[in-house]
C-alpha cells in the first residue's frame, strides 16, 4: 500500500521557480497496474520520480505500509530502493560493456537472487545471455531491462514509458513479459505512458494536467497486452 | 573562408581540460631548459680549464645535466604522449555522436582529424611557460652548480636552440600527432560512431566473462573498470611512481646536491603526481556517471559505487610506488658510483629507509585523501543524472 499526501515539487528557484506538482494525493493498494496519463510536460516523470524515492518532494508525504520515505536519510532511502523498489525507463539504460546476463546480474545481486537465469529465460533472452547490449535490437534490450528490474524481486515496478522507443508490435510484446511476471511475482506496477490503449491493461488509470491529478479511474477488467490490440 | 571540416570546433573549453599535458610539458621543459643552457653555457668555458681538478668537476656537471635531461626529459616526454593520445581518444569517445554525424554527411577523415591540430597548443603553453620559468630560476642554479667556484664564472647566454627544440619543436610534433591519430582513431565504420555502444568485446575476453559465472555484480564491475581502461592504469601506476621517486630522490639530494634542487625535484614529483592522480580519477567517475547513477537508482549504495570504480586502483598505486622507490635507488646508486665517481666529498649512496617509511606514509595519506573526496563526489551525482541526456 502506497499512500501519498499533498505533495508539492518544484524546479529552480527566485523567478525561475517553476511548481511541476501541486498537490498530489492518491492511494495506491498492493497488486494494483497503475497507469498514470497526460500530456508532455504535466508532471508524470517527476510525480513517478518522486514517488520512487528517485527525488525527495517539497512537501508532503510517501507512506509505503506505515513507512514515510520522505522522512529517511540518503541513506536509509538508497536502502529503501534496494528492498523495494525497481525501475524500467524509455532508453534502457543497459552497461554497455557488460553482457546480457551481468546486467541482469546487476539487479539479481540486490536481492541475493541466485536464480536470476530463470527471469532472463521468462523474457525469452536465454540464447542471447552472453551478447553485450549493443549486438541485440531495442525490444531485446528493454527485455533486458525488465529482466534486470524483476531480477532484484521488487514490491513496486515503476515504468516511464517503457515503449517509448519501440514500435507496437515490440511493444506488446515487451509489456506483455511484463503482465506474465506481474501474475507470477504479484508486485505493484505503476508505469507512464502516452499510450491511452494501454491505460485498458490498467486497473487504476491516474490522468494529470500541469502537476494535478484531473481524473482517476477504475477499470473493471484487465485486459492483456494482446486483447487490445494497438 | 572557413573550410567545410570547421564546423566542429574544438573549444577551448575542451582544451582547457589537458591542463594536465600543460604541467607535465612544463616541468619538462622547465628542467630540461636550465640543464641544458648550463650545458651549453659549461661547454664554452671548456677550453679555459687549467687545473686536474677542475676538469673532473667540469666532467661530473656535464653528465649530470645530461642525465637529468635524458632521465626527466624522456620519462616526462613519453608521459606527455600518452597523455595526449588518451585525450583525445577520450575526446573522440565523448564526442563519437557529433564526429559520426559529420561522417555521416560526408566529411573525409582528414577533414575532421586537421581540427585536432588545436590539442598542439597545450604543449605550447606547458612549455612556454616552463622555458620562461627556467631563465627565470637559471641565475640562482648556476651559482648553486658552481657554489664553490671551482670553475671559472659561468654567464647566461640565451641559445635559440633550445627554444626550437624544446618549444617550438615539440609544438609542431604534437599538433602533427594528435592530427595522425585523430584521423587514425576515426578509420572506422560511421554506424560504429554514431551507436551508443561499445563494438563487439575481443573474443578472449568473451570466453573470460564466460568461464566464471559466479563472480558477483561488483566483483565483475571492478574487473571491468579494470580492463576497459588500461590507460588509466598506467596513470595512477604514474602518478604514485612519481610520488614515490621524486620525493625520495628529493632527500638524497640534499646530500648529494642542494637543497634547491631537492626542492625543486620535490615540487614537480608532488605537482606531477596531483595532476595525473586527479586527472585519473576524474576520468573514471566521468566515464562511469551513468554505471554510477544506475548503481544507485537500483539502491546500490556509495560505499559500494566507490568500492566497486575506484578500490580496483589501490593496489596499482601501490605497485606504482614500489616501482618508484626502485627506480630512484637505482638511478641515484648510478649517478653516485658512475657520475661522481672521482669527485671527493660525494658521500656514498646507501638506500634510505626512514625516508621511503615517511614517503609512504604521506602517500598513503594524500591517497586516501582524494579517494574521499571522490567518493563525496559520488555521492553527490545525483540518481536523476542518467537521465539528463
Ligand atoms: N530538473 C529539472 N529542472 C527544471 N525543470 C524541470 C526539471 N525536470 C523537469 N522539469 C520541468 O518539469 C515539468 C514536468 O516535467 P516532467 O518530465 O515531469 O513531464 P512529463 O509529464 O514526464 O513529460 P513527458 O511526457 O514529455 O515526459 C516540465 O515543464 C519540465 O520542464
Ligand atoms: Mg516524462
């Protein structure tokens, strides 16, 4: 369970200050598929960056089951990541000079998670392990990515437009992995997009408008990544 | 007119950075130069030499100064190409996308390499300065060469030579070198600069990632940082060789020469070592930003980013300095028993522990020093930077 009161995030300062979120509350319950919407520049990146503990708020709140993030010191909240949290961005963010399965790795340490290989098979990359990310197409590696985030066992996965890059079809598929390992390791996803199709994958859809939440919405059915269609 | 390769300009900015090449060149220079003029300058008195005496410590001045050049001059020489070639092939790797556009709209090799002509001025300032430095610092050292007045009064003469061949020279060589291996480091295919990503790994190294799998995360990183930058290496090997020889030479010299010269060797061994151990490092942290960044998005913390970049280098330096102190020993045991062989007065060269136990704690001090301001540096990049693109 994640709540999250009145937070308030700005950039610059003087005249320069620009306020990005404007009080923001919501509640997110553990399992759910969050998908925040909105337009480029409302805030969704920050909001998402802030309530992974990527960034420290203003003002306000982050209460994950009783714990208030905002109250942690840098390095009680880099512990805090390391537990709970896992993060899947638009450019992958692979190490270049690494292969595919010391990438994983890379997350699979995190948690002491000896069967890591297990998650590199789930996203269909078994035959690619020992290849560096620059010998594999985008979708491969953005299933790397998803490979490295699940591998460290996180309670939340937050996304920022995890398709951005790739084109539909990929794209499914990558999201697709995704929902697989959702039902499999029951955590929490909350993921930015501008992809109003895949807000239908969604049972929470949060739409915001220069840093405020305008509209939640549940949905009754998930839908897979297939039965949509896009 | 401006020709068409223009278009990417070097900034000075980007220049300002070889900083490093610029000490390195001066202390060169700088040693070189005094030595040299005093050479030069001894060598014209050679014929009014009367006595047995004076002709024996005539003899030890000239080796001396030629040994100090060929010694310093070519260690500094060697550092400062290697220095050069690692900026700018760190400067192509920075700037791959821009190049490879350029490449990619048609820009020969050549075109693109005849900017980096513009790396050449580091040496120029290093050594203008140092050559200006050096007749500076010469009436106080030739006083001190000959503080007994065994030899007749030596003047100053200014010799264009040396400005040729230690300023002008080394210039034109540089900027030359840098163009050459711009335009060499450019020979490969468009698509290979403009991707992101590294080209494909050498196959042995391949089958050694392979072999052992159960290495962690961190162990396999330090191994990593390790290889991909074997340069780097060197440096820091450099930079505690130097800390190490130059300090310890510094205090035999008291003994065997002069204070000032002890002062001076002591200056340039502790500049030398600051600027590249700096440099070094700086270096790394740069080129590991995002590794760092991603390290601590995912919620590894700082003791282990530091860990995992910068403890790989310890034991180099540590290497680094038991080279230096063997290396000085060694120099010192062949200027003593070969240069001053027949001068009276020279007191016999024996190793000095106490000074190398001293040298190694101050080391070890100013060592751990920057590696902590470094991790705080760490510490300070923040988890949003991977995404500032
Ligand atoms: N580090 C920063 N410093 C100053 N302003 C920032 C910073 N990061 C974001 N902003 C500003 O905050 C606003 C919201 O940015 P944010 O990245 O959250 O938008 P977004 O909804 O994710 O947009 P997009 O859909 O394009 O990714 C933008 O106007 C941006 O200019
Ligand atoms: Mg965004």
């Amino acid at each position: 369970m994640i709540e999250i009161n009145e937070i308030t995030k700005s950039y610059g300062n003087g005249d320069n200050k620009f306020q990005v979120l404007k009080g923001i509350s919501t509640k997110i319950c553990d399992g759910d598929f969050v998908v925040i919407l909105g337009a480029s520049g409302s805030g969704k990146s920050t909001f998402l960056n802030v309530m992974s503990g990527l960034e420290r708020p203003d003002n306000g709140n982050i209460i994950y089951n009783g714990n208030d993030i905002t109250k942690l010191s840098d390095n009680a909240l880099t512990e805090f990541r390391r537990k709970t949290v896992a993060f899947i961005f638009q450019q992958y963010y692979l190490l270049p000079n690494m292969t595919v399965e010391r990438n994983v790795r890379m997350g699979a340490d995190l948690a002491g998670n000896s069967d890591y290989k297990d998650i590199i098979k789930a996203v269909g990359l078994e035959n690619e392990m020992k290849k560096y990310p620059s010998e594999l197409s985008g979708g491969q590696q953005q299933r790397v990515s998803v490979a490295r985030a699940l591998a460290k066992k996180p309670e939340v996965l937050f996304l920022d437009e995890p398709t951005g890059a790739l084109d539909e079809q990929t794209g499914r598929q990558v999201l697709d992995y995704i929902c697989k390992l959702q039902m499999e390791y029951k955590f929490t996803i909350v993921m930015v997009t501008h992809n109003i199709n895949i807000a239908e994958m969604a049972n929470t859809v949060i739409k915001m408008n220069s840093g405020k939440i305008t509209q939640i919405n549940t949905n009754e059915k998930q839908k897979t990544a297939y039965e949509i269609g896009w | 007119m401006r020709s068409a390769g223009d278009t990417m300009v070097i900034g000075i900015k980007d220049i300002s950075k070889l900083i490093g090449i610029s000490i390195i060149a001066c202390c060169a220079v700088l040693v070189c130069t005094m030595f040299l003029n005093f050479y030069f300058d001894v060598y014209q008195i050679k014929d009014i030499l009367s006595s047995e005496h004076e002709r024996i410590f005539y003899n030890a001045q000239v080796s001396t100064a030629k040994v100090v050049c060929i010694v310093s001059g070519g260690c500094l020489l060697i550092t400062s190409v290697i220095t050069l070639l690692f900026h700018i092939k760190h400067y192509i790797d920075i700037h791959k996308k821009e190049l490879g556009i350029l490449k990619a709209l048609g820009y020969s090799n050549v075109k693109i390499a005849r900017n980096f002509w513009i790396f050449g001025i580091s040496i120029f300032v290093g050594a203008a300065i140092g050559f200006a430095g050096a007749f500076i610092l010469m009436p106080s050292f030739y006083k001190l060469q000959n503080k007994d007045k065994i030899l007749p009064e030596i003047y100053i003469h200014f010799h264009v030579d040396i400005l040729l061949y230690l300023v002008l020279l080394p210039t034109a060589a540089f900027a030359a070198l840098s163009i050459i291996y711009a335009c060499f480091k450019l020979k490969k295919p468009v698509i290979n600069l403009l991707k992101d990503n590294l080209q494909a790994k050498s196959k042995t190294e391949k089958k050694m990632s392979g072999r052992i799998t159960d290495r962690s995360f961190i162990d396999d990183l330090k191994r990593n940082t390790l290889s991909s930058r074997k340069s780097l290496v060197f440096f820091i090997m450099f930079a505690s060789f130097c800390f190490s020889a130059m300090t310890q030479m510094s205090a035999s010299m008291r003994d065997l020469s002069s204070t000032m010269m002890a002062g001076m060797i002591l200056i340039i061994g502790i500049i030398l070592a600051c600027t590249t151990l700096f440099l070094a490092i700086t270096t790394v942290i740069k080129g590991n930003t995002k590794t760092i960044a991603m390290m601590r998005v995912f919620g590894y913390s700082q003791k282990e980013c530091c860990r995992s970049l910068l403890g790989c280098y310890r034991p180099v330096s540590y290497i680094g300095f038991a080279l230096g102190t063997v290396y000085q020993y060694a120099l010192l045991r062949i200027m003593v028993d070969i240069v001053f062989r027949e001068i009276d007065g020279v007191p016999p060269y024996k190793f000095d522990f106490p000074v190398m136990m001293i040298s190694l704690v101050f080391f070890i001090v100013i060592y751990e020093i920057v590696m902590y301001c470094y991790s705080e540096k760490i510490k300070k990049i923040s988890v949003k930077e991977i995404m500032a693109e």
